[in-house]
C-alpha cells in the first residue's frame, strides 16, 4: 500500500521516502522536525527555506557476499592508494641511533643536520603553545592527553590535505580495516594471514613530526644539547647523536617509540639546561615538560623493546627529565630499568662485548662501542647510587659484581671534562663523579645495608670512619679548593652547575655517615627526613657545618626557583640549610652570619615554597617548616645582638 496521503502528498517517516529536508542535506547536518512544524529546526533557527524533495529508492533485496574477497578487494585499493602517495617522499633508509664510519667535528655535525634537514620538505611548526605549561607538569591524566588540543596530533593540520582529500570510499575502507571483528588475533598476525603479499610501507607524516621544531631551532638545540649538558654527562656519542636527529628530519625514521623518544631527549634536556642560562625564559621550561608528556605514553613500548644501547641511553635521558622536573613520576625506575637492560647487554665482560661488537663487523671500531657502553652503564650507576643515599633505598647493582674500569681521566673525545673558559685548564669531572659513586656504594653496602645490620657497634663505627676518611681524600681534589668566586672565573655556567651537582652529591653522602652516627646507628633511619632533620637540628656538634656552608655559597651564585638543580638538589640543599642553621643557632658567640648570607638563606626559602607549590609535597613542606623556625630564631638571635651592642654603645659613650 502506498503510504501517501488523500491529496496524493506522501507523508514524512514513510519508508519510501528520504527523511532530510534539501538543505540539511546539502549541508550534511543532522535534520530534526518538531511535531506540526512546516519546517525543520535547523532550518527554523537560521532562517532559511525549508524545502523536500521526495525521492523513492526501491529496497534491494540482501545478498549474500563473499566478506573475504570484498576485504581483499578493500585492501587492495587501500595499497594501490597509499603507493601512489608514496612515490614523492624522500626515501632514507636508516635505523635509528646508527652512528656513520668517520668521526666529525662538533660544528660540522651540526651544520650538516641544518643544511640537510632544510633540504627536505619539513613539517609545519607545533601549534602546541608552551604557555600551557606554564603552571608546571603535574600528573598526566590519559584522558586530558586525549582530549587537550595542545597534545592532540589530530589538531594539527597535515601538510597532505592541500594536495589530497580521502573519498568516501577511501574513508569507508579504513573504517572495516580498524573494526575489531576485523583485527589479527594476536601481535605477530600479519598481512601474510590474508595471503595478500604486503606493499613496500610507505613514509607518511606521522604526528611524532609534528612535534619537531624547525630545523634552524632544532640544531641549535643540539648544539646547546652537546654543549652544556652531553659534553660533562656523556649519554652520546656526538656523531650517533646528530645523525639519528638528521635521519629524523629527513623522514627517515622506522616510526618506533625509541627513534622518537630519543629525539624528545635531546631536545627536552635541551630546553630544560636553557631554563638555567642568563637568558631563560619560561617557556624553555615548559617545552621541556612538554616534550615529557609526549614521551610518557610512549613508555610501554620503550620498555617492550629489544635491549639496545639506545634504549639505555633513552631511558637514562627520561630519567634525567624527569629528575629536573616537577612532574611526580620517580625517575629511579627507569635508571633501574635501564641498569638492568645494561647488565643484559654484558656490559662488564670485556670478552664478550668484543667478540658480540667484532661479528657485527670486521671494520667497524669494536672499542668505541665498548667505551661508551662503559659510559652509559656508569652514568645509570650514578644516578642509582646517589638515589639510594637520598632516599634509604637498596641499590640495583652492587659494588662487587662491577669488572669495568673506571672512566679514563683523559679519553680521546674529551667527553666528560670540564674545560676552564679561558686558558688550558681542564679536569674530567665525570671520572670523579664516577670515584665518588663507588664511595656511596661501599657506604651502602658496608652500612646502610640489611647485611650491615649484623655488625656489631665497633664494626659500624670503624667502617663508617674509614668512609669519612675516603670521602675527605676524594674531596681533596684541586677541584674542590677552589672558592665560588674562583670557579665563576674560570668555569662556564653550564659547568659550574655541574660542578655544583657533584657538591651536592658529596655532601649528601657525608651528611648521611655522620646522620648515621647521631641517630643512634640505625640504617633504616633516613637523616632526610623531616622528623630526622629535627633531631639533628636540636644538636649542638654539627660536623658537616664546613661543606654545608660551601653547598650553600655555591649555590648562592646559581639559578632558583622552579628549574632543574633546585630539583635536583633539594634535599641535600635542605640538610645544609638545616646544618648551617642550627650551628648558628647553638653557637651564637661564633662569627654569626653576616646580613648577606641571612638573605641567601631568605632565597633559598622563597625556593622551597617555590618547589612545594609546583609540586605539592607534605614532607617537603615540614621540612621547609623546620627551616624557617630556624632561620627566625637565629634572625631574632641576631636582632636582639645588634640590640645589645647598642645599648652598650650608648652606656659607653654616656659614661
């Protein structure tokens, strides 16, 4: 039966007719028609014409289809179309972290990387704006990663949609390709299930490029990466380094999370060593936080990869972002992670590291390959070693199972010296840090340990001595006689914060001993606490108080606030905050602090709750509670000091 009306005006809703009006149509909105209205709302509410055109489509009767030839039929296209877009992009067939045969210079490397990625067709610049990041990187909550607009890869526009825009058909095919009913079974599925021979895969823009700044920005930051941070903390060879970021932005990329994150590594760390130049702005923070959020999600397929070198390095690197951040994540479990990746590689068998690195190739340097396995595995040990003395936590290796040497004074790249700003001066402040890792681990192993707890007083007490004593001849190093003023002289500002890193480290671990020694010898008692730190602050021998006051000097003279060393040294900069404090407080016939030193200690303050307030942290804040009851004692001390002699002033001068 027809399901027309008397006057032979068929009615809306029938099944033989279309249910949108010309206009929703043509402009392929949803059309929507109250009850009894000549028109339909869309329509109605921007007051245009609303007209229907009735057109009759006959049901076809089902058919049954062959669903696996149309899958195949699908596929097809789908390759014959991605390999029609594929013959105009650059072709560069290199795995990443692969370093070239001959050794370059610096400069040269990075002007190759700008000359080259120039060259080829480059992405557009991020349209992620950094003032988003301007409240520092709290947690990452999935869901703001996949809805914020500034992380959105889909946000930004594909250089492609000039030049190409996917039918209907195109977009239907990729709909039944990503339905699950249509998925392999299993990771290892592949094309080869359909019995369809695979298409060479072609090199499309991913959203990784996207997040590339241009090359003019990007080798900069290389350069400032190699320069101010790689050179004194050699996580990369230089050359391996700039070829893997040229091969980036030359397309050539395999796509894998490690060629990427490596990439955001650099240019993170970058980014996080220009926050603490003279010209540090606050959105070198941000991108930094920035390129951490990117690399976050990316973690279950880094750790998913085969043990490399690279991922070594790339996870030391996350370590070291999220170290100097705000961001609450430990950064211990990926130095962990990536000390246990090492151990997989051999990297303390001399023997097989060079039979494994010579049958890869008769002519490639099998040494260079070793060293800087040697370097990577002593850097992660560092960065394990100086955790567990801060944090009471047992470490991931121990000092006994280590058969490599200890980093070379003078290697042939330099790589790990600090250089004097003018002159020859030069002393290799990575082979120290190294000495003094091996230090923190014989003192935890010999008395912070659960096997340590077997020894009797006198054991402890003679160990622990003996350690004070190694780490006062390790501290004896012309380095460290040198006074902050003589430093600023003679050292870049890059270098000076490194060497206030290892100050800070040195400390830290004496500090620990003589922690150890105050509060009755217990090891599970972690003097960086802040129920610990009062009751060291409520005794009067401080002998810590010397090395104290240098941490605090040289720190005096660096950047504060909300950027990589204050996260870095907090801790040790609180107990020496508290150990300078409370000496002045307990001995206050002593040479007082003079009005200077009272407004540095005011800045460090002002630090700290600059920190607490990026990164809320409630035994952090006792801490800083605990300092500023002792700076207002000892500021009240001095107050009723001055007070005193004026008033002895006056009687003189009466008298």
């Amino acid at each position: 039966m027809s399901s027309a009306g008397p006057s032979g005006v068929e009615k809306r809703g029938s099944a033989a007719t279309v249910r949108a009006c010309d206009t929703c149509r043509r402009r392929k909105r949803r059309c929507k028609w109250a009850p009894g209205a000549n028109s339909c709302t869309p329509c109605l509410q921007i007051k245009e014409e609303c007209t229907t055109t009735h057109v009759r489509k006959p049901r076809s009767k089902p058919q049954k289809r062959d669903r696996i030839a149309e899958y195949e039929s699908r596929i097809q296209r789908l390759e014959a179309l991605l390999k029609e877009r594929s013959e105009a992009q650059p072709q560069v067939q290199e795995q990443p972290l692969q370093r070239p045969d001959d050794q370059v210079h610096l400069s040269t490397l990075v002007d190759n990387v700008r000359n080259e990625a120039a060259a080829f067709p480059s992405s557009q610049a991020m349209s992620i704006s950094p003032l988003a990041y301007e409240g520092g990187l709290g947690p990452i909550d999935p869901e703001r990663i996949l809805t914020d607009p500034s992380l959105d890869p889909s946000s930004t526009e594909d250089p492609l949609d000039d030049l190409f825009e996917p039918s209907a058909e195109f977009q239907e095919d990729a709909a039944i390709l990503q339905d699950p009913s249509f998925q392999p079974s299993s990771a290892s599925a592949s094309m080869s299930n359909l019995s369809i021979s695979p298409a060479p895969v072609p090199r499309i823009p991913t959203a990784c490029e996207y997040s590339l700044p241009p090359p003019e920005l990007g080798t900069s930051l290389l350069a400032e990466f190699l320069v101010d941070f790689n050179t004194v903390y050699p996580l990369y060879r230089p050359y391996a380094i700039a070829e893997h970021l040229r091969v980036c932005y030359a397309g050539g990329s395999d796509g894998t999370p490690l060629a990427w994150a490596s990439v955001y590594v650099v240019l993170g760390i970058a980014h996080r060593s220009r926050a603490m130049s003279a010209v540090a702005t606050p959105q070198d923070n941000a991108m930094a936080d920035f390129y951490i959020a990117r690399i976050l999600p990316t973690v279950s397929g880094l750790l998913l990869a085969p043990p490399s070198l690279g991922l070594v390095q790339c996870l030391l690197g996350v370590a070291m972002l999220i170290r100097t951040s705000s961001y609450s994540t430990p950064h211990v479990l990926f130095v962990s992670t990536a000390l246990r990746i090492a151990q997989s590689l051999a990297y303390n068998d001399d023997q097989h590291l060079a039979s494994t690195t010579a049958s890869v190739s008769a002519s490639e340097d099998s040494d260079a390959d070793i060293e800087q396995q040697r370097r990577v595995f002593w850097l992660a040990f560092i960065q394990d070693t100086d955790e567990s003395i801060l944090s009471n936590l047992p470490t991931s290796h121990r000092r006994e199972d280590i058969t490599t040497s200890i980093p070379d004074e003078n290697p042939e790249d330099s790589l790990g010296a600090v250089k004097a700003a003018e002159g020859n001066w030069t002393v290799n402040l990575f082979s120290l840090r190294a000495r003094l890792a091996l230090i923190q681990a014989w003192a935890i192993e010999q008395v912070f340990s659960i096997k340590a707890r077997n020894k009797s007083v006198e054991e402890l007490t003679a160990a622990t001595h003996s350690l004070l004593g190694r780490l006062r001849e390790w501290h004896r190093h012309e380095l460290f006689q040198l006074n902050v003023q003589e430093l600023q002289q003679l050292l870049y500002r890059s270098d000076f914060l490194h060497v206030l890193t290892v100050e800070a480290s040195y400390f830290a671990t004496e500090f620990r001993l003589h922690g150890f020694l105050a509060l009755g010898m217990d090891p599970r008692v972690n003097p960086f606490s802040a129920d610990a730190l009062t009751q060291l602050a409520n005794q009067k021998e401080h002998n810590s108080f010397k090395d104290a006051q240098r941490l605090l000097s040289l720190l005096a003279v660096a950047p504060q606030g909300d950027v990589g060393i204050c996260w870095m040294t907090k801790l040790p900069i609180i107990a020496a905050l508290v150990t300078v404090l409370a000496h002045h407080l307990h001995y206050p016939n002593e040479t007082p602090p003079s009005s200077d030193s009272m407004r540095e200690y005011s800045r460090i303050l002002r630090m700290l709750s600059t920190l607490i307030e990026k990164r809320p942290d409630f035994e952090v804040q006792k801490m800083r509670d605990l300092c500023m009851v002792l700076f207002s004692r000892v500021e009240t001390g001095l107050r009723v000091s001055w007070l005193n002699n004026v008033v002895d002033e006056g009687e003189l001068g009466s008298a």
